[in-house]
C-alpha cells in the first residue's frame, strides 16, 4: 500500500517516520565533485540532485495528508512539440514541487546553493502564488529546501 501512496506523492496516514538522511549529494572522492554531462561540467550539487533528495524526504517524511507533485514544464522540446503543450496552458515559471495540505498551496522552487539563477517567469510565478494567498519561496540549496518545509509544516521527523 504505502508504494503506491509513494508513487502518487501522498504520505500515507498513521506511517512512522525515522530520522532519514539521504547521502546522494556526499561525493566519494574530489573527482566526484564534477561529472560529464553532455561534454560540459556539471556540479555534484545539481538542481536534479537536490530535486530527487527532496522527493526522497517527502517520500518518506511528508505528514499524513499531504499532496505534492512536480509539474514538468522543463526539458528540451522541439518547436512543435513546446507549441502544442502552450495551447494546452502549459505556463512559464511553476515551480518545481507543489503541495496541497489543509486547504492552503504551497510552491517550492529549487536552485542550487551559489550560482543558481532564478528566472522573471519563475519570481512572476512566485509572487502570483503568494498574491493570491499561497506560499511560495525560492530554497537555494538542499538545507534550505528540508527548512523551508519543515516550517510548512509538510515534513515531520529529523535529517540527521
């Protein structure tokens, strides 16, 4: 049961939760600092990295009740294919992890620590959630993203 609550993003009611620190982002070595992505240099720490450690954490640390996905506006597309999902109302700029809980929306945009640039569409995206009485932010870093969530209320239990 609790798999398929996983796949679709819900922690499951009355679960316990132990503490859980997910060791992706430690590097084994200096040269695993760095790795080949397509012939150019990509960080340990990439936005991919904190994305899937933080799905690992709600996984297995999201309070009862709560609802969170990721939308996948990003990736490569052709010309065709990109105008096909804007008639479809694909917008610019949402974030990363969304959440439900309680009646309130939450939205999580995920950068990294140092070099991370935040886009116009994405701050536009930001502040039209928190205008309309949502909760966005901006978290650099995978601290940032477990804080930000833990003072939503939308993760229980401890990181270390």
């Amino acid at each position: 049961m609790d798999r398929i609550w996983a796949r679709r993003g819900i922690a499951e009611p009355g679960t316990e939760v132990a503490a859980y620190r997910p060791s992706v982002l430690a590097p084994s070595s200096p040269q695993s600092n760095f790795r080949r992505n397509n012939g150019r240099r990509r960080s340990a720490g990439s936005e991919q990295q904190i994305h899937t450690v933080v799905t690992e954490h709600l996984r297995i640390r999201a309070v009862p009740g709560v609802l969170w996905w990721h939308t996948a506006n990003g990736g490569r597309r052709d010309r065709v294919e990109a105008a096909k999902l804007k008639k479809m109302g694909v917008l610019p700029g949402v974030a990363d992890l969304l959440f439900l809980y309680r009646g309130h929306f939450y939205s999580l945009e995920l950068k990294i620590a140092a070099g991370g640039r935040v886009s116009e569409e994405q701050l536009a995206w930001r502040d039209a959630v928190n205008s309309n009485g949502g909760f966005a932010c901006v978290a650099r870093g995978l601290d940032e993203a477990l804080q930000t969530l833990t003072m939503w209320g939308l993760l229980r239990g401890s990181t270390t």
